[in-house]
C-alpha cells in the first residue's frame, strides 16, 4: 500500500460527518461529495507527523487530489516544512491546483520568515497571476510578512493595482489594506482617501478596518467619512 493509500486510509478513520456538512456550506468552490470531514487541528497534527516521512514527496505530488481534506493536508504540510528551498518549490508545484478560500488561507509556511528576500520574488510573480488563488495567496502573504519591520510603501501600492472581478481576489485586497491601515496608517490612508481602489473593494476595507480593535476610535470615525455611496 502506498503513502497516498495510507493518508487516505487515516482521514477516513478521522472522519466527522457532521463537520464535513457544515463545512462544505462554507466552501461553495468545491463539490459537496469532495470532503472526507476532517478537523482543522486532527489535520494539522497529522501533518506535522507526515512531514518527516520520506515517502512523503509521492503524495505531495499526486496532484490533483481527490478529497479537500487532501488539499488541507498538504497544504499544513508545506507550513510545517524546514527546508526553504523545498518548501518554496513545493508551494509553486501546488498553487495551481489550490481552489477554495481555505486551503489558501491555511497554507503558511513557517520558513518563510527566515527568507524574505527571495519569497518577495515570488510573491511578485504571484500577484501577476491570472489564476484567483495564486493572486490570494500572494496578497495573502505580503500582508502576513511585510507589513511590520519589513515593510516597503511600494507594496501597498503593487496590491492596489491589482484588479479582478472575482470574489475571493477582491476580498483578500480589502481584508489587506484594512490590515496595513491597522498597522501602517499614515502610509495606507492615502489609498483610501485617493480612492485608489475599485469601489467594492474600497468600502469592504473601511468597512473590516472599522471591525478592527487595532484602529483607534477617531481613525474609524474618518475612515467612515470615506466611504463611497452606492450608485
């Protein structure tokens, strides 16, 4: 029996029926019999207990997967993973096949904070993508790891480029820059007062900036001056 019959195998035996139906409400991009039900934490200590296999190359690469617990597994995998070289070249391997807001949101490798420099260069290329959660998943992680220390004016800016007419693009930019607000005010607030982002996604991020307790009270009292009216 191969590593991809044994994880099969093992999610099965972690099944949560009820879990697996209510939470494919919350995933409407993927097909009601493509979840197996297993939870968050159940997948996340098996997949720190897989990431030392050695086998473990063959069911990362068995793409695309059946099941979305599939996804979430490899997906908490690539978190876990040590070796930067390999992990990078694994999450560009995988990004393709990513199809739902969770399994893109989940994905956060760790190593990536010890390698900026080069993660930066493929976040660019990321954000250039045509494919809805490869773009997610490169705003995804500009916000996580370049809006503190590292953080450069001219990343907020490559973002508010960004336009799409999908959902899950869209509200990753708003949850973004409701971010940078929370962090980089006096740099952000001009994207907001400039109205340089598409009118949805400008009133979305006021609106998550506004549920935000990170942003003092009289910011959120400007930003509500700011918002667009519907037409």
């Amino acid at each position: 029996m191969s590593i991809i019959d044994d994880i099969r195998k093992e999610l099965f035996r972690l099944q949560d029926v009820e879990y697996r139906d209510f939470q494919m409400k919350l995933i409407p991009t993927r097909e009601a019999g493509s979840a197996i039900g297993v939870r968050t934490p159940d997948l996340r200590s098996y997949a720190k207990a897989l990431v030392k296999d050695p086998s473990i190359p063959e069911f990362l690469s068995d793409l695309p997967h059946k099941y979305f617990d599939e996804d979430q597994l490899h997906a908490f995998i690539l978190s876990a993973m040590k070796d930067y070289g390999s992990c990078i070249a694994d999450v560009e391997t995988f990004l393709p096949y990513v199809d739902n807001w969770a399994t893109c949101d989940q994905m956060s490798p760790k190593i990536f904070k010890k390698n900026r420099k080069d993660l930066l260069v493929h976040i660019k290329k990321w954000l250039r993508s045509k494919e809805t959660y490869t773009i997610r998943f490169g705003i995804g992680m500009l916000m996580e790891h370049f809006l503190e220390e590292d953080f450069d004016p001219k990343y907020p800016e490559m973002v508010s480029k960004i336009r799409s007419d999908e959902y899950y693009v869209n509200m990753m930019i708003a949850w973004y820059f409701a971010t940078a607000l929370a962090k980089q005010y006096e740099a952000v607030l001009p994207y907001i007062e400039e109205k340089r982002l598409a009118p949805w996604t400008h009133n979305k991020a006021i609106q998550k900036a506004i549920e935000s307790y990170r942003i003092t009270e009289e910011q959120k009292t400007y930003l509500k001056t700011l918002k667009l009216k519907a037409n």
